[in-house]
C-alpha cells in the first residue's frame, strides 16, 4: 500500500506515519478474489480507530508498560474459541493475513487494534487472549485480552450466543491481577496495572442482537430507556475496574451501526441503504457516554478516560466516500456474499419467556418451602371442576395445547398456572396436582395440592351460580388431607410440612362479577361498600380458621382490575366497550380492605406471616393500558374464539376467531390473570420464608431511628408532638408520631419491635445483634444533598456499617457474624432529599439543576445506588431491599407552596419519581444478574401512598 494513502486522510493523522510501512501493510482491509477491497470482515476500519486512540494518547505522553483488553468481536482476540459458543472464528478466512496465515479466534483477517497499539507503544505487536490456553503470565505482563465477541453491556446479551459477559471479563481481570502480582512482585504488578493502558470496545450488540434482533430489553425499555440503562452499566463497570486500580482507559463509542453490512443486506424497504433509526440512536448513545466519561473524570481522582466519540463521524465519512480512504467497497463484507455471513454463518436465537427471569430471581433465596398448598378460583384451579358436576370445566382444547403432553388438564390456561411456576421455582415438581384427580395420591401431595375450584369465591352464595366446590368444602378437603399426610409421613414431619408450607390464595372476583352484578342476588341485601365488609369478613374467618389448623405463611391475592376484563369490557356497549371504572373502583376499595385485614391478623395471630399481593391491581392495569411493553398485542379480548363472552365450554379450538399464540393475549379466558399473579407471588414470597436474623438499615428521615439526634444539625426530631404514639409516648429521634416502617419491619419477623439508632449511646452491640440503623433525616445518594443540613451522607453511613461489623465479630465470633450478615434483610430508602432538597431547593440555590437535566441527575443517582449495593455486597450482603421514591410532588410541603396549581400534586415531581422508580428497578434486575447470591429486591411505593392520598377515606385518613 503506497504512503500517499495516508496522506489522504485529514492532517490529524499524519501521526499514523510514524508506524513502519509494515503496519499499514497488515492492517484487516481484505482484499477478495476479484482485487476489490472491502472494509474489514466485521466492520472496523482499523487505522482510524488506531489513528484516533495513538493521537489522544499521546497527548498524556503516557507511560503504557501493558495494553489490557475489554471488550467484543472487535477486539477480541481468540477467548472465544476456548467457550461453548457457535460465536467463534476458528477457520479460514480469518487469519489469512495474520503472521503464519492461520485463523486465530480474532474476527478479522488480520490483526485487530489492540494489536496494533500494542506495536505502536514499542510492546508485543499482538495481545494475547487470556483463556488461550498457548500463553502464560509471562505473555500477559505487556497486555492480555479478556474480550469476547457477541458481549455487550448487557449481561442479557451475552446470554444470546452464550459468551463471556462483561462482568466475568472482570473477574478474569481480578484473577489475572492475582497471577501478576505473583509473577512480578505486588510493586511492580501495580505499577504496571495503573500505567497500562485499557482499551474498552463494546455496545453495538446490546442493540443490534438484543434490543432489535431479539426483543428482549424492548418489551421493558423504550430505546432512550435502553440507552440510559446501559450508560448505568458502563458507569458502574468503569467505577468498578477504577477501584481495582486502573486509570488509563480509552473507550470507544458506537460506529454508524445502521450502516453494517447485515444491517444493509436487510433493509429492503429503502433499497440496502443504511438504516438511519439505528445511526440515530448510536448518535445518541454516544453523546450520553461522552457525558458519563467527562463526570467520571471530574469526580474520582487521577482517571484519564478518553471517549473516541469521533469513531462514528470517521467510520461514516469512510461509508459515504469508500473511494477517498482507498476501499471499493463499503456495503458489503468480506465474507461470502458480505452481507448475511459471520462467524459459522449462523446464528441461534433462543427464545424468551416472561417468567424465566422471575424464576431464577426466586430459586437465589433458598427459602424453606416443603410444600404448595393452593385454595382458589379458576385463577389457581388445577384440574378439580374436571371430578365434579358443573358446567364450569376446562377439559377439552385448546386449553392445555401449551402444558406438557398438550393435552387439557383442567387448568383454565393455555398450559400451567402460577402455582405450578412457585412450585418449580423452589425445587418442588414442576406442577401441583389437583386433589380430586384420581390420577394422584397422597404420595403426590407430600409437596404440592390444590383445593382450588373455578368459579367459587369468599361467598358460599357464589359457588352456588355454577355448582362448584364452596370454600368452606375446600377447607374440609384440606383437613381430609392432613389426615392423610400425618398417615403417610408420620405426624411429626406432616405438622413440619403443614407449617413450612406455603398458601397460596385467590379468589374474590366472581363473588363480584357473577354474584353481585351479574345475578344481582346479593345486591337486594347490600350496598357495595355493605358486600365488600361482608366479604371481607368471611375471608378473616377463612384465614383465622387456617390459622388453627397450623397454617403460617400465607399470600394472599387481592383483586385484578375486574372492570377491564375482556367480559366486562365486551359487555360495555355505552362506555365504548372500555374498561368499567365503577367495578375498578370496587376492586381498589376491596383490596384496601383486604389488606387491612391481613395487618390486623398479623398482629393478632403470632407466627402468622400473611402476605397481601395487592399489587396485582397496578400490575395488570399497566400491562392492560400498555400491553406491549409486557410483550402482549391484546389485551381487551381474550383468547378463546372471539374472546369476548367465551369461557370454559365456549372456548372453542375449532372456533377460526381463537388466538393461535395465546402468549399474544393476557388471558386464555376472560377469568384467567396468571402473569401478574405469579409475578407479584414469587417476589413476596421470598419474605415468607426468609431467614431473617437481623434488619440493617441504610437511608433517610423515612428510617431514621434518631442518629441526627446525636450530631450538630437542625433536622433533628428530638422535641413533641414527635414519639407521642410511641412507647412511653417520648420522642425518639424518629420522624414520626410512633414506630417508623422498619421497626414494623423487624417484629414482623420475629425479632424485636424497634429497630435502634447505631449513635444513639443508649444502646450497644448487643441490642444492635438483630437490628441497626445507620439512616440519618435528610441525606441522600448524592453526597451533596448530605451537605444541605450537615447530615450523615450515605457513604459515612456504610463506614458505621463496616464498624459495626467489627463489633458484631468481636461480640458473635467470625462465623456466627458472617451468617448474620449474610441472611440479614439490608433496606435503604432514600432518594426524595436528593430531588426535593437538593435538584429542585431554589433556596439554597442547586448546582445540580445547573449540571444536570433531571434525566440526566436521575442517572447519576442510579449509578451512585448501583455502587452503594456493590459496596453492601462486598462486605457480605446478600438480601438488599431497594426503597423507590413515593409520589414526591403529594408531599404536604409541596402541595402547600403549589399556589398557581390549586394546592394539588406537583405532577411534574411525580413524573420524576416514576422514571426514577423505573431506573431503580432496572438497576436491581441488573444488580441481581451481576452479583452471584444476591437477592436485591426493587420495593415500590409509589402506588401505594398516591392511593393513600388519593382514597385517603377509604383508608380511615
């Protein structure tokens, strides 16, 4: 290749021609058979990447002993050929033009940049990968790769072609670090970790494979969303190799990736040109990195990351005018036809399910549950209406084509029902059997029955509309079949299964829809708010009597939107055939009842834990508002012919009008809600039966226990009418009239009713055994909202915490201390301040509003969150309850200077605190992704305060 090729380029790389000719001679440009050349077998034109890193670089005039390596097929340089991937490049062409000829895992026919930099700094003119078993820690002293093609950001998207994800690249790292410092000396080891030189190189994948190709993230994520959360990744990825000592770090943004040949090869519609949507967000993405890299910069001292954002601006140029950077070619690639091949020219897409995520989530909490016993409606029902004489049945298809075998089962479902996914979950069978099915014994029952029959309810009036087992008969059954244990297993273990169980329970609707509305019977004898106590009443009794026969641990399931079911919706010919508010509106005020009572029961009964999933209501309203972004089409019909007024015998398989892919539709039959009542079950469930030694708390006012009482600031609540409600009637330091949530916390699980202040002198090591609190009114996730009031900042509050696992040792010993940190429950709440007090206080004036738009500041919170948990999680935690924000812009003081709003809710506040409730939950799914063993748990509550506000009599308020 002639030197003036170089001399095409802009005058910013006549750098490059301090390289021997050599090196431009072996850059990846491919030549194919017929002499035209292309831009590389992926994607990358080399020497401007080389060009754009050799000219930042050498603006530190840096000392670089070593080139280390994260990343993708961009730099991977032979990783994957040593994993179980179909993602490999092990046979030619790739390496024809590397040294020898021979295919080297590394996706090019050549060399790749690391390579080339490597050379550039007087190194090794490669970098060897890290699992290629050919090299050795001498190799890896001036570089090592630990980049793997096909990874991304995303953890989720290295599970698509099953390859390295970022987080074990960084584990490798660690371990690579290990090796050095023994192969070197820890001196030198560390000399040579901070001055190398890290090169990051990924992205493209998260959106091409798994947002666009796969839609996995896009059921969850709008793509500004997708982008948001994978800046979090990258943020808390480089926090994270920043404390393990690197400080040199080059990242490379996204290319024009609309412009790939694949993407080309397939964009029909607009004649192969580039696809522009995706440019457009690779645009975006960058500029959100390039803003994540200037706040790393500034805040943590002696980092240098250099953002090549310009990568985009040089890759399209070379794409629009192949002809002036020395190509023929720019569309296609150098394999085969250029446009669909890489790797072995295959990809395999796995399929994605719903509820996997949830389920592996669950099976991480080890709880102790023996058995699932299941009492219901058809939403539970497993197969018992099939033995007895009604008309409500489900034995026929298309019910079941989706359960094992493909035959009905009696489920009133497209194939298993939430019992039989919480089964499974925590390593029981992975189905519940019904207890009439004369298929089945006692032996079958030892860890699983259900008594659940479709179509019954709390009242006994409303099994009788179609002749189904009344609860009370479910009860008797249930008694027939403790018998029947305590004679199969001895009485000792039956009553040990019968108390570790776990209930679950389901019904309400059909005393609604088919007993009071639809037959009327019970309307001439109550008013609603009449009907709904005298339901209410009759499940007490219900959970008082299981109370008795040993029962314990309980969830219990509210009711569903019921007036946007797809019957109800059919039959609203004046209402447009929308939802009927009226019988929503009796769901809300049912369940809050409902839940009044479980708190009651709680109280009263010892050692019952009843769980109210009364978030099943929101749930399914969002997914029926917005079904796509729960991976659903339809949600106004349902899925058995025209999905209107058809259910159990009128559910037709013949029928053309029934849905082919009922994963499309909500619900199978118009009675049928299962997704979000497995949801909201397996994440609640984890508490019933938790072992829980200790509660450990991290956050604000929300929790503070009295810490501020003990240092120099104003936001104190050490005077009355504060602690008037609590023992003694004195105040405590807690910013409530009585007990705050956490110490309700700490007896609900047997422990003691307070949870005490870790400053308060009062108290010890030994009182603070099963409890702590380190919170303090008025801080934050950002260190500056802390300074507002010279309040404990959060990460003042972890330096309390590893003090006081200091003590604990001292006082416990090592291992007895370590179990209790392990199994404690860890809650932070926090996060109001940083917005209220801090982005949005004009007095005094924020410098963050200055710094950052909310979307922006909301960032940089979830990135100080997803550290905080890191940091929890190194010292030992492993179950973390995350606290959402409430509705923020209700608060009095809000809603008290909101003069030109009529004194109501600050909406736009509100709006922050649900996107930032969003960002939280995606970061815990992340979270629990990335940490093995951790159960980090998003807890909402939003909806619940904004109900409380908004039905405040409803709630006695």
């Amino acid at each position: 290749m002639p030197l003036t090729y170089i001399s095409s380029l802009s005058i910013s790389h006549v750098v490059i021609s301090q390289l021997p000719i050599s090196h431009l001679e072996a850059l990846p440009l491919a030549t194919n058979t017929r002499g035209r050349t292309r831009m590389a077998c992926m994607y990358v034109p080399w020497l401007l990447l080389l060009t754009q890193i050799l000219l930042q670089v050498a603006k530190h005039e840096a000392k670089v002993p070593a080139i280390i390596v994260f990343g993708d097929s961009t730099v991977d340089s032979g990783n994957n050929n040593r994993i179980s991937t179909l993602l490999k490049s092990n046979f030619k062409p790739y390496g024809r033009d590397f040294a020898g000829g021979q295919p080297t895992g590394r996706f090019s026919n050549g060399r790749v940049p690391p390579d080339f930099i490597s050379e550039a700094f007087g190194l090794k003119p490669f970098v060897p990968a890290y699992l290629d078993p050919s090299f050795g820690i001498s190799d890896f002293v001036t570089g090592v790769c630990f980049a793997s093609a096909g990874t991304g950001y995303d953890n989720a998207t290295s599970d698509v072609l099953n390859v390295i994800p970022l987080w074990k690249e960084v584990e490798y790292y660690k371990e690579y670090q290990s090796k050095l410092r023994d192969y070197v000396g820890h001196h030198k080891a560390r000399e040579i970790l901070t001055e190398a030189l890290y090169l990051i190189s990924l992205g493209t994948n998260d959106f091409l494979e798994n947002y666009y190709t796969i839609p996995r993230r896009r059921v969850q994520f709008t793509v500004q969303q997708y982008q948001d959360f994978l800046v979090g990744l990258a943020e808390n990825f480089m926090r994270e190799i920043y404390s393990l000592g690197v400080r040199k770090v080059c990242l490379t943004g996204l290319p024009p990736m609309g412009c790939l040949p694949l993407e080309r090869a397939t964009n029909f519609m607009n004649h192969h040109g580039c696809v522009e949507e995706y440019n457009k967000v690779a645009v975006e993405f960058n500029g959100k990195l390039n803003n994540m890299v200037a706040q790393l910069n500034q805040e943590l001292p002696g980092y240098t990351i250099l953002f090549t954002a310009k990568v985009y601006q040089f890759f399209y140029q070379i794409i629009s005018s192949p002809s002036s950077y020395g190509f023929d070619v720019a569309e296609v690639a150098c394999c085969s036809t250029g446009t669909f091949e890489m790797s072995t020219m295959a990809y395999i897409y796995i399929s994605w399910l719903f509820f996997s995520q949830i389920l592996l989530q669950v099976a991480k909490h080890e709880s102790k549950v023996p058995a699932i016993i299941v009492f219901g409606d058809s939403t539970v029902d497993s197969g018992n209406n099939n033995r007895i004489s009604t008309l409500l049945k489900s034995n026929f298809k298309p019910y079941g084509r989706d359960f094992a075998g493909g035959q009905p089962t009696g489920r009133f479902c497209n194939g298993r029902v939430p019992p039989d996914f919480i089964s499974e979950a925590f390593g029981l069978k992975p189905f519940v059997p019904a207890y009439l099915d004369p298929n089945y014994g006692i032996s079958d029952f030892v860890t699983g029955v259900c008594f659940a029959s479709a179509g019954t309810g709390y009242d006994n009036a409303t099994s009788d509309v179609l002749n189904v087992i009344p609860l009370w008969k479910e009860v008797e059954y249930y008694k027939e079949y403790q018998a029947k244990l305590r004679a199969h297993v001895g009485h000792d273990k039956a009553t040990e299964i019968l108390g570790e169980a776990l209930y679950v329970i389901s019904l309400g609707t059909n005393d609604f829809l088919e007993n009071y509305y639809l037959l009327a019977r019970r309307q001439v004898q109550y008013t609603v708010q009449q009907y709904q106590d005298f339901l209410v009443g009759l499940a007490e009794n219900f959970m008082t009597e299981l109370y008795s026969l040993g029962v314990r641990k309980i969830s219990l399931t509210g009711l569903p939107p019921m007036g946007c079911l797809p019957l109800e919706r059919a039959t609203n010919f004046i209402g447009h055939h929308d939802c009927v508010e009226e019988y929503n509106n009796v769901a809300v005020e049912f369940n809050v009842k409902l839940n009044n009572m479980v708190a009651k029961l709680n109280t009263e009964l010892p050692g019952y834990r009843v769980l109210f999933t009364e978030k099943v209501y929101q749930f399914v309203y969002q997914m029926i508002r917005t079904p796509s972004q729960f991976g659903f089409e339809v949600t106004e019909v349902a899925c058995c012919s025209t999905g209107t007024f058809e259910m159990s015998y009128l559910c037709s398989e013949s029928n053309p009008y029934t849905c082919k892919d009922a994963n499309k539709a909500m619900a199978p039959s118009h009675i049928s809600f299962l997704l979000p009542t497995l949801l909201l079950v397996l994440l609640l469930v984890t508490e019933v039966a938790a072992k829980v030694p200790a509660v450990i708390v991290f956050g604000d006012s929300s929790v503070d226990a009295g810490n501020n009482n003990q240092i120099p600031t104003i936001a104190r609540s050490n005077f009355q009418p504060y602690g008037r409600d609590f023992f003694g009637g004195k105040p405590t330091g807690r910013f409530s009239n009585g007990r705050i949530a956490t110490d309700f916390i700490s007896k609900a699980f047997g422990l003691k009713p307070t949870i005490p202040a870790y400053l308060d002198p009062s108290y010890n090591i030994s009182d603070f055994a099963t409890g702590v609190t380190f919170a303090s009114a008025g801080t934050g996730y950002d260190t500056a909202t802390s300074d507002v009031l010279s309040v404990i900042s959060l990460w003042k509050q972890l330096d309390y915490y590893k003090e006081y696992q200091t003590k604990l040792r001292a006082y416990q010993g090592g291992n007895k201390a370590n179990e209790t940190i392990n199994e404690a429950l860890h809650i932070m709440s926090l996060g109001t301040n940083d917005f209220l007090e801090n982005y949005y206080s004009t007095f005094p004036p924020s410098g963050r509003s200055s710094q950052y738009t909310t979307s922006q500041y909301e960032n940089f919170l979830i990135g100080i969150a997803g550290n905080f948990v890191r940091e929890l999680y190194k010292v030992g935690a492993r179950k973390i309850s995350v606290g959402g924000l409430p509705p923020m812009g209700c608060l009095p003081l809000e809603r008290t200077s909101n003069f030109m709003g009529g004194n109501d809710c600050i909406s736009s506040y509100n709006d922050v605190a649900l996107a930032f409730n969003n960002k939280l939950n995606n970061l815990t799914v992340s979270l629990n992704k990335e940490l093995p063993g951790s159960a980090v748990v998003f807890s909402n509550p939003y909806f619940i305060f904004l109900h409380m506000i908004k039905k405040a009599f409803f709630i006695w308020f």
